[in-house]
C-alpha cells in the first residue's frame, strides 16, 4: 500500500534528520521526501510518501505525530488530493528524427523540452508518479543518460 | 532580567525546577557550569564514570517521579553517558542529562573531545536541546523538564557548548514555555471506557495485565480497588512488578520469558485482557501472533503510539491511566456489579497458582536462588526500595522476591543494561533516604558499575548489594547449556575479583554469606550500617532459571524444571 503523508513541522535545523532517522529506526520505508518553507516562515511542510501494510502506514502516523518537532501529521486521500513530482530526464537525441519523436511523446504526456548539451534534450514532466514512470518507459528506448526527480509534494 | 553568565542561569533554571542533587563527572568542557554548580546550592554527587551518573539520575527519577539530573563533559563524557540514556529511554524514566560541548565555533571541526551526541543520542531521547546562546538557556531548562516529567516520561538531552556556558547575557527565567507540536495529556476517554467495561463484563474469563505505566503514573490504589471490585486476577509484566502487592489473593505475578508457571499457564486460557500501562514487550507476550489468538485486548496507555503497535486491540482507551481508572471505577460503581468470589473462573484460577505454588521444582541445596530471595523478603522491611541488576539474579528476583508495597521494585527491563542496579539503587537511596534500599546483583553485572561504591561510600549513601555470585555470566551460560550442546565460552568469570576484599578496598562493608542464618543476618547488618553492605553469597554456578519461555516461542511453550 502506497501512502502519502503531509507533515507540518517546525522550521527549524535538524528536523529533517529526526523525521528520516525515525523511519529508519523503526523500519520503514520512504519512497520519496520533499521539504519546503511554508507561507508562516515559522513551520516546514514535509511530503514523505511510503510504502507498508495499513498497520505499519497507520504507527508510522502515530510516531510522526508523537515527535515533539512536528505540529500536525495528516495521511492524504489520493482522490480528494493534488499530489504531483518534477521529474527531469536528459535523453540522448542524436539525429532529428529522435528529437521529433521526442517532442511528440513530451506533447502527450504535457512535458517541456529543453535544449541539452550537444546530442541531448531535456525533459521537463511535473505529474503523478505512475504517469512519469510511463513516461520514463517511453523514453527509454531513446537512451535516458541522466534523471532527478523532487519527490511528491501534495495538498 | 539579569546579567550572568550561561553556568549561572543553567543552575538557577535547575534550582527553580527544585533540582537538588546533580550527579556527575567534570571535564574540560564543562568547567564553566561546574565553577557555577560551586557556587550553587544545588548538592554535586561525583561518579567513577558518566555511565553511572546516568542510571544514578534514572534510578532517582523512578522512585521521586521527578527527573534526575546528570552531567557529563563533552566527547566521551557525553557517549559514556548514551547507555544509561537509553535505557531510561527504554523503560520510560524522567531525566535531564547536561553534557558540555566545545564552542560553537569548533563545531564540526573534530575538535579535541567532540562528538555529535546531538545526532548520536536522537533515537534514544524524548528530545535534546543544543542551545547557541546564554538567553536561550532557562527557556530550554524548562522546556526539557516538561518534556522529562509529563506525558510518558524520557530523558532529555541538553548539549551546552562550553562558550555558552561562559558568556554573559541578559536572561530572563519563563514561567510557562510553549510547545505546539507536544500534547502530553488528553482527556479521559468516556466513550471508550465504556467500551471497556462493557467487555470486560461480557468475558467469561477476564484478567488485569498491569505494566510499568501503572506504577508511573501511581495508579496502585486505582488498580487494585478494580480488580477486588470485579473479582479480577491480576498479573504484571516485569516492568509492572510492584504495581500490585504479590502476596494479594488475586496476584498471579509476572508473565514472560521468566515469568510464574501460573500466570503464564492462567494468560494462556483468558478471553480478555485489560492491559494497563504496557507496550507488549516481546519478553512478556512471548509471539505476538499466539498472544493475541483468541483473546480480546482492552489496551489503556498514555502514549497513542503504543495501540496497535505490537498486539492488536478492541478497545483502546489512550491517556493517563490513573485518570482512566478512576472513571472507569467510578461508572463499575453505579452499575452497583459484583461478581461474587465464587466464580468458577476465579476458582479456576486459584486452583492453577495453589498447584504451581506447590508443585514448582526447586533448585536443590540450602542456597537456591528461591531459598535466598524468599529470606530477603523474611529480612527485609516491605516499605524497602529493591533494585536489580540484569542477568538470572534479576529473573529469579522476578520470580521468587514479591514486591508487596507499591512501586517498591525497579529494573532495567527494556534495554537490559547490566551495570544499571548498583548506580540506580544510589539514586533510589538520594530520592528516598528515609528506606533501606537494595540490589539485587548477579556478579557480572555488578563488575560493570562497581566502582559505584565509591560514590556510596564518600558521598554517604549507604545502599546494600545482594550480590547473588555464581562466579560467571550466568544467563549466557543458561543459554549455552540449553540452546548450545554445552558448549561454554566467555562465561566464566573466575572467582575474580573477591566481593568481600573489593568492597573493604573502598572502605564500604564486605559480608560473605554461606547459609540462610548467615544471610539473614547479614541483610540485618546491612540494614543497621552507615556504609554500604556488600553481601556476597556464592551458588552453585549451574543452577538455572525456570520456567523458561524460550524466545521465538508462545507462553504456552514454557519449560518447567524437570
């Protein structure tokens, strides 16, 4: 079970640390993590998505929310919630036709291209984890040299 | 608002929180706040080693309810004290732990004795303050000890760079700190406790397991006023020992890996559990899956994070479990139910603990673990403070020392940190120096922490040490001889040292005990002296401890003794 969790925490040095040591003390999983400085510059919102079982998804929310450091730990409903990543990948694009076919895939899924370095283009996709990963797959064949991705931020 | 420097407001923040003994070991980088503890009224009880003042400050925090204090230098002051800061941790004792740190702007550097105890200690704290100014020195004084003492307690940290203890400031003292991401308490859950009532009427075959959070939150009254009321039988983890008197009718006695043939045997047939206090450790439930198999679970804990963590549960009733208790009386006594002591569940059980109480085999020879523990309890006055260390001595305390008045028995039960009964029955004594306190030692365990007696001794805090001496290392030899063939390594301890000579080295009292008689008398000494009693008594090294649940396996897989 996939699950996301929106975490407000105070904006303060070393909480990053305690959060991701705590999923490693007890055993959990992070799929993907992203921090930022909310509109109230005194707290962070961190977006961890896991994986688990319903039981360990649910004690996962219990020790987040007994850490002193957080101020409101919230499990997301995927359907009544916006959740999207960034995803970059620079694929190798050699002859014109490549870039063509490149173009066209970016146009289906809604992804900017970029120019790369000689021989590559830069893909910009901002979508749900599953619809980057076909993404990925559809580019594949293309030769992705490099990629980096954000981690899901949701609301 | 006053100008001092960081030492200063360190130890009028402790002052105000009515701090009255530290226990510690200075070093460079607390200078500063030990030249202002000089200063102070606050009492300094020096340790042979950081890793005591720790269990020092915990077994004080344990008996007073109050944090206990200790201080360490910076580097391997700070990491000697990590072991006896988990292990309060572990079993949930209220501490503040003062390290020094090198200057802010060393940090970073591997400068001489720094360590990171901030990221080291982070798994094992409730929480830990690094303040980087003077100002912010009382706010984090008093923030610690609420975090310490409220909610389930734990120790917290404070790592003060030395330059902030030197600095001078303007520092003004809060009297109310805020803290929006901790909410200790909650209100008392009505709906779910009539829940829990209502279940706990309908079972046929109903018992209290009462953990250590029935002893922290003192709810002793509120417990046994229930299970007399409902007709309940009672049975405790080992951490719960103490929270119900064991000479009671409807005591049963620890469950566990050690705990008594007849609360094992009785926890196997129950239909509902209320489980007080308790995190399900895997040493009192055996298998969490066998534990939880036809048995309905009423789980009431201050700490949210516990519910459903290892056992599932049908009711839980989250918050103070004295709050808790008292209402459930409360609405037990308008529904005017009595379940008469004829019950034939209760009839069962009795028959159960009668047959066990009589039949259990016991080690041969006049100085059996049993025989020695049960002339302790003959001896020595109920109201007394027990201490333990970790190893079989501490087991066989668990199963043949009852713990009559309530919160009369500590031990550290969730780390199992050997060493910790000596230091932690110091601190028993500082908190109540109006009781004999005593621990109940195996040697191995005492060699940890032995140069304790030091402490005892200069700092006149006489403590007596039941040194149960089967020359080795006793519950890894068990293992061996039972899991291993026999095949016996790193055990044996070779009558080294000498009790007697070793506690006379340190001027304290040295008495070795062969018989009953000599013991019994021995313990009278002890209780008479000034200084601490050392009293050594030798066993025969191969004595085990049973019952035994072996790990990995259900209660209902208990060795008996053969």
């Amino acid at each position: 079970m996939w699950a996301i969790l929106s975490i407000r925490v105070e904006n303060k040095p070393g909480i990053l640390f305690k959060v991701t040591n705590l999923f490693r003390a007890r055993n959990f999983n992070i799929d993907s993590i992203s921090v930022g400085v909310m509109e109230n510059p005194e707290f962070s919102k961190m977006t961890i998505t896991t994986v688990g079982t319903e039981k360990q998804i649910a004690q996962i929310v219990k020790q987040l929310d007994k850490m002193i450091d957080t101020i409101e730990v919230k499990r997301l409903d995927e359907k009544k919630s916006v959740y999207k990543e960034l995803a970059l990948f620079r694929i190798k694009s050699n002859v014109e036709s490549d870039s063509t076919e490149i173009s066209k895939l970016a146009n289906t899924y809604g992804a900017k291209i970029h120019n790369g370095q000689e021989g590559s283009l830069i893909a910009e996709l901002t979508s749900t984890p599953d619809k980057i990963k076909a993404f990925e797959e559809s580019i594949k064949p293309f030769g992705i040299l490099d990629s980096a991705r954000t981690g899901v931020t949701a609301l | 608002m006053e100008i001092m420097n960081g030492g200063k407001a360190l130890m009028k923040a402790l002052e105000k929180e009515g701090v009255k003994e530290v226990f510690g070991l200075p070093g460079g980088a607390n200078l500063p706040m030990y030249d202002e503890l000089f200063k102070s009224n606050i009492r300094h009880i020096l340790v042979r080693h950081e890793q005591s003042a720790a269990h020092m400050a915990d077994g004080f925090g344990r008996v007073s309810r109050k944090p206990g204090v200790c201080f360490a230098t910076s580097g391997p002051g700070a990491t000697n004290l990590l072991t006896g800061i988990a292990t309060a941790q572990a079993d949930s004792a209220p501490m503040v732990a003062v390290t020094g740190q090198v200057p802010v702007n060393m940090i970073g550097r591997d400068a001489f004795q720094e360590s990171d105890i901030i990221g080291m200690s982070n798994p094992s704290v409730k929480y830990a303050f690094q303040p980087r100014a003077v100002e912010e020195i009382p706010e984090v004084v008093k923030k610690g000890f609420y975090i310490a003492e409220t909610g389930r307690p734990g120790p917290v940290l404070l790592d003060i760079p030395k330059d902030v203890q030197q600095n001078e400031a303007k520092v003004t003292f809060p009297d109310e700190v805020r803290m929006p991401g901790y909410h200790p308490w909650t209100d008392v859950d009505m709906v779910n406790i009539e829940r829990a009532i209502d279940l706990l009427l309908s079972s046929e075959k109903p018992i209290i397991l009462a953990g250590g959070g029935t002893i922290i939150s003192s709810a002793f009254a509120e417990l046994q006023s229930i299970a007399e009321m409902l007709m309940i039988p009672v049975v405790t983890t080992f951490k719960g020992k103490g929270s119900f008197p064991e000479n009671h009718a409807l005591s049963l006695g620890p469950i566990g890996m050690h705990g008594h043939a007849e609360a094992n045997k009785i926890m196997t047939e129950v239909d509902c559990v209320l489980a007080i206090g308790t995190r399900f450790s895997d040493r009192s439930v055996g298998t969490f899956e066998e534990f939880e198999r036809n048995l309905k679970i009423i789980h009431m804990d201050v700490d949210p994070a516990e519910i459903g963590k290892n056992q599932t549960t049908q009711v839980a009733v989250v918050g103070d479990v004295k709050a808790s208790l008292r209402v459930m009386l409360k609405l037990l006594a308008k529904k005017a139910l009595k379940k008469s002591d004829g019950n034939n569940w209760l009839k069962h059980v009795n028959e159960v603990k009668d047959y066990w109480r009589e039949n259990l085999k016991l080690h041969p020879g006049e100085m059996s673990a049993a025989k020695i523990l049960r002339k302790l309890r003959e001896v020595l006055p109920k109201e007394s403070i027990v201490t333990t260390e970790v190893g079989q001595h501490q087991m066989w305390a668990s199963l043949f020392f009852d713990a009559i008045h309530p919160g009369t028995f500590f031990s550290s039960t969730g780390l199992g940190t050997m060493g910790w009964g000596f230091p932690a029955a110091i601190g028993a004594k500082v908190a109540r120096p109006d009781v004999a306190v005593v621990d109940i030692a195996g040697d191995g365990s005492f060699n940890m922490t032995e140069n304790s007696l030091a402490t005892s001794v200069l700092e006149d805090i006489p403590v007596i040490v039941f040194l149960i001496n089967n020359f080795s290392l006793g519950m890894v030899a068990q293992w061996q001889r039972t899991f291993y063939d026999r095949r016996m390594i790193g055990i044996d301890l070779k009558k080294c040292p000498d009790y007697v000579k070793l506690a006379e080295s340190y001027g304290a009292q040295g008495i070795r005990a062969q018989s009953l008689d000599e013991l019994g008398k021995a313990v009278k000494v002890g209780l008479n002296s000034d200084v601490a009693t050392v009293i050594d008594i030798p066993i025969d090294p191969e004595e085990d401890v049973l019952p035994f649940v072996a790990p990995g396996t259900s209660l209902k897989d208990m060795i008996l003794p053969s």
